[in-house]
C-alpha cells in the first residue's frame, strides 16, 4: 500500500502542537501581565481631582494625622473623605483667595460636597473593613503607599485578590504595633517577622483565606 503521508508530516506534527502549546502559553502570560500592569490597575498613576489636594504637602510636611481627614477609619468599613467643612477649618483662615482653593470655597457657599475621583476603589462584589485591619495592626501606608510623598494621590498597589491574599496568608510581614498604624514614617524592623508572629498572637489575627471573607 502507498504511503499516504511523506516522512516529515511527523516533523510538521509535532512542530504544529509545540508551537501551538507554546502560543496558547505566551497568550496567557501577555494577559496575566497585562492585567496586572498600570494600565489596568493604575497603580503609580496620578488622578486628576477637582482640587490638586496634595497628601505630601499636608501630611508630610505639615504632619496632618490621617484620622483628622478620614474619619471613619477606625470605625467604619469606609475611611471617609472630608466633608468641605474640614478643608474649611484652616481654609478660611489661610490661602483664603488662592484660585486654586475655588472648589473648595464654592462647595462651602453651596453646601454641594465635592466629586473626589475614587483612587483606591474596589470591586461591588468585594466587602473590606477599614476598621478590622486597622485595629489589627495594619496600617495605613501598608496598602496605601507612602502618603507623605504624594503631590497628587495615586494607588500604591493593584489590591487585586492575589494581593489582599498574600497577607492573609502571612499577616507577621506587614502587621504592626498598633501605634504606630497611623504613623507614615514607620519602617518594618529587621526582624519584622518575629516581631509579626508575636503581634499575630497578641492581636488574635487569623489567616483568613475563604472565599466568604471577602465576597459576601
């Protein structure tokens, strides 16, 4: 009987499944990486806002305490954001005609709050508590980013689920002594991880890493 197929179909088989195996591959790690870039996340991507509030200005120079500004934060889910009359307090006192504060001085007169640009925002189907990782020891610059440093806010991190899970999975690398959760010149000790497995057992941390924890 004749040979139906030449000698380097097997050749050009094998070629085709490698290179179709490596494609499919290559495809999936473009998307992975894709997903995970600046592009999609934003993260280190300054955001317009109405008012060019500068965190670096007020918190690190003038050491503005998180908590006079975000309110909620040791209570609440929800940090809060300033109502206009907190800006209002210093405000009408200071840079009273700065064109730049106009927002600032017309929301006041108009009781209308301003519309923030969301920076760091989460998905609708992801519950997180600004309160619970607060009274646990972590703070603020942990997932923020350094605060003090920024003259337009932008997110520090993806906080996509792979993210959130690597300190779930291994609370003692980034928890901390509890007063120092709202400080943004903290720096993590050299031997962070011991110090972070004698917090994680006198702060009661649990490893939480059901799904239920995060999507309710």
């Amino acid at each position: 009987m004749a040979q139906i197929f030449r000698h380097s179909t097997n050749l050009i088989s094998r070629l085709s499944i490698y290179g179709s195996a490596f494609i499919i591959a290559a495809l999936g790690y473009v998307v992975y990486a894709v997903s995970g870039s600046s592009y999609m996340t934003d993260v280190n991507v300054a955001r317009d806002q109405p008012v060019p509030f500068s965190h670096k200005h007020h918190v690190g120079e003038l050491g503005v305490d998180c908590r006079y500004c975000h309110t909620s934060v040791e209570e609440s889910s929800f940090a809060g954001l300033p109502p206009t009359q907190t800006c209002m307090t210093c405000h009408s006192q200071i840079w009273t005609k700065a064109p730049i504060l106009e927002p600032v001085r017309a929301s006041y007169r108009d009781d209308k709050s301003i519309e923030w640009t969301r920076v760091n925002a989460l998905p609708d189907f992801v519950y997180f508590n600004h309160s619970i990782h607060v009274a646990k020891g972590v703070g603020c610059t942990t997932c923020h980013g350094p605060m003090q440093e920024m003259p337009l806010t932008w997110a520090a991190n993806t906080l996509q689920m792979s993210w959130c899970l690597g300190c779930h999975r291994e609370p003692e690398k980034y928890v901390r002594p509890k007063e120092y959760v709202f400080s943004v010149t903290y720096e993590a000790p050299a031997n962070q991880v011991e110090l972070g497995r004698k917090l994680v057992k006198e702060y009661k941390i649990r490893s939480l890493t059901d799904c239920s924890t995060c999507h309710r």
